[in-house]
C-alpha cells in the first residue's frame, strides 16, 4: 500500500466507445445525446473548474491517491483510489459546498443558504457556510443516518427533516427559501456545485496522468459530471464509468432511455445515492460519460471490507460502489492484453459503524 504513488510507465489506451455504443453493464446500450430533448447542455467549463480549484483549495484537502498490489492482483489492473473519504467533512462534497458558498456575493451570503440531502453535501453546506460565517438551513429525510445528522448539526447546520422522498426534500427546501430567503444551493443541479466536485478528478489525474478508466459513484450526477468533464478534458482517451447499485440504478435508465427515470424502490445500502438526475446532470451524462456498471448489494459491502482490509480504510457504501466494479472484475479490464490503469473515486467515509452489516467477502 501506498499514499501518493508514482504513476508507473504508461500503456496506451484504446479510443474511448462513443455514448452510442458503451456498455451500461447489463447487456444494454447507452443511445446518442441528441436523444435528449428540450435541453441546452450548460455546464461548467474546464476554465470553471480551474478557478473553483483555486478558490476552495484553503477550505479542503488535497487527499491522497492509493494503492494495493494485492487489490491489483484481484482486480486484474493497476487501481489507483482517491481517497476523497478522507475529505473534510468526510466526502467530496466539501467541494462543491466549498465553491458554491465562496462564489456567493456579499448580499446572496447575508440572507444565508438552504439546500436538501441525505447527509453529506449537508454536512458539507453546514461547515462552509459556517467557515463563511453564515446560516444553513439542511432539509434531511427522516431515515438519514445518525451519523450525518450529528456531522451536520455539529458544522452548526439547522436541521428540517422530512419524509423520505425527493418531493418532500424538495417542498421542504421551497418553504424554507420562502420563509428565510436563503439561497439555494442544489445538491447537484447547479455548475457551481459540478466545478467543484470536478477537482477531485482533476488531483486525481494531475498525479496519475494515464488512467484509461476513471470511475465515479452516481446518484444525482454532479461528482460524475464534474468527473466527465475534467477527464474528457486532461485525458480525452480515458473511459468514465459510472458505477450504481443495481437496487438504485434510475441513473443508468434515464441516460439509456434519453428521459429521467423514477428513482428503484427497492433499498439499497448506498444510502448517498438515492437522488436522480436532474436535465442538467443527465445531459452532461449523456454526452460525457462512456458506460455505466451496476452492483449488488453484496459486492457493495465486500468491497467496503477489502477496502478496510487491504488499505485500512473507512469507506461509506456509496463510495465503495464506485471501487466494487473494478475490484469484481464488472467493466472488462482482465480482458485485455495490456495491463489497464484505473481511477476510482471513493466519495466519501461517513459510515454508521453500529448499523453496518459486514458479511463474508466474496472470494
């Protein structure tokens, strides 16, 4: 294991699939971006995404980037993991919550911000604004973890809870604004919150400039976004994946089929990715990223426990879907000659240590 590896001799990568033809892990097909109706694709440019670097680069980490040789034998590849559990606030969205607040004018920041989540953009919103030195208010639904309801309460957040669905989250967000006139920050609908979480992959790739896959959790589609945009600009070769439970997989649908998909009602672990798309993210998705791969519940937490084993790291379930793909062998990778370079963004560390049900990893 390593923090901060240096990039072995680089392997030429084969050109990226299109959209039309990439794999979304289950035998489908991911259909061309002009099938998205109605939409302009606005979304930040790599210009944006620099200045948000410089801008939050006093309020986050830089995390490392790590590796396993032992995880590289399983996996068939060279898997290097950004190691955004160790973020502030423990998830990449100190980010974009970074970006967003610290781009707000004088008189936006005064009347403070509100938002919706289901933890960690929450905490993250909670201590920026904090560190700006203004209100938060933090619509979360009821069955959020313990865990993310004390982080948020902690940065100094005002908690509303709700049912647990998007339209509650959202018509709770609405009344606040009304009530207060505070500014809302969208978990992921806004280029501001997109340009920031894109840093990750932009660290991610200024220390390993040669992966041929970068793969990203997906929920509401701002980490995967910001993802896509960055990797397609530094590294054009290189295929985005984007990686979700197979009992939560509306994102995968709602690119395939050109439209938003309901949200699965099946349960899922990931408790960070239950959101869907919003038409800005599914339009980025759609034009940017190459496949998508789905696990089960049971890859998510195996990969959870090699992640603790083998590099002595606490990763959320969310972001061990994005590692799950990889590690059980989901996106193709053994199956070619040369050896393959892979990014994984683990997105975040809060984990409730008490509820967590570690079985026995798959072989």
């Amino acid at each position: 294991m390593s923090g901060h590896p240096q990039a072995p001799s680089s392997t030429k990568a084969s050109p990226a699939p299109t959209a039309s033809t990439a794999s979304t892990g289950e035998g489908g097909s991911l259909p061309g971006p002009s099938a998205v109706s109605d939409f302009e694709i606005i979304n930040p440019s790599f210009e944006a995404i620099q200045a948000a670097h410089r801008r939050i680069a006093p309020h986050i980490h830089r995390t490392p980037v790590m590796s396993s040789s032992s995880l590289d034998q399983l996996a068939g590849a060279q898997l290097y993991f950004k190691c955004e559990n160790l973020q502030r606030s423990g998830s990449f969205k100190m980010r974009g919550a970074s970006n967003a607040v610290f781009s707000l004018r004088d008189e936006e920041a005064a009347r403070g911000v509100v938002t919706h989540s289901s933890g960690n953009h929450a905490a993250a919103l909670a201590l920026a604004a904090r560190e700006r030195g203004i209100r938060a208010w933090i619509v979360m639904p009821s069955d959020a973890p313990q865990i993310k309801r004390r982080a948020v309460e902690a940065f100094g957040g005002e908690i509303v809870l709700c049912e647990p669905t998007m339209a509650a989250r959202e018509a709770g967000a609405a009344e606040l604004m009304q009530r207060t006139g505070a500014v809302l920050l969208h978990p992921f609908d806004d280029d501001r919150i997109i340009a920031g979480q894109a840093t990750a992959a932009v660290e991610l790739l200024e220390e390993i400039p040669d992966l041929d896959f970068v793969l990203a959790p997906v929920s509401g589609g701002g980490l995967l976004s910001g993802t896509a945009i960055a990797t397609k600009h530094l590294r054009a070769a290189a295929q985005v994946v984007g990686c979700e439970p197979r009992n939560a997989d509306d994102a995968a649908r709602s690119v395939a089929a050109g439209r938003l998909e309901p949200a699965a009602q099946a349960k899922t672990i990931a408790d960070g990715l239950r959101a869907t798309l919003a038409p800005r993210t599914l339009a980025i998705l759609r034009r940017h990223v190459d496949a998508f791969s789905l696990v089960s519940e049971e890859e998510i937490v195996a990969a959870m426990r090699l992640l603790w084993d083998r590099l002595k790291l606490i990763v959320e379930p969310s972001g061990a879907v994005a590692a799950a793909p990889a590690l059980f062998r989901k996106i193709g990778i053994e199956r070619n000659s040369a050896v393959r370079k892979v990014g994984i963004i683990l997105s975040g560390g809060n984990l409730d240590l008490d509820a967590l049900p570690f079985g026995r990893a798959l072989p």
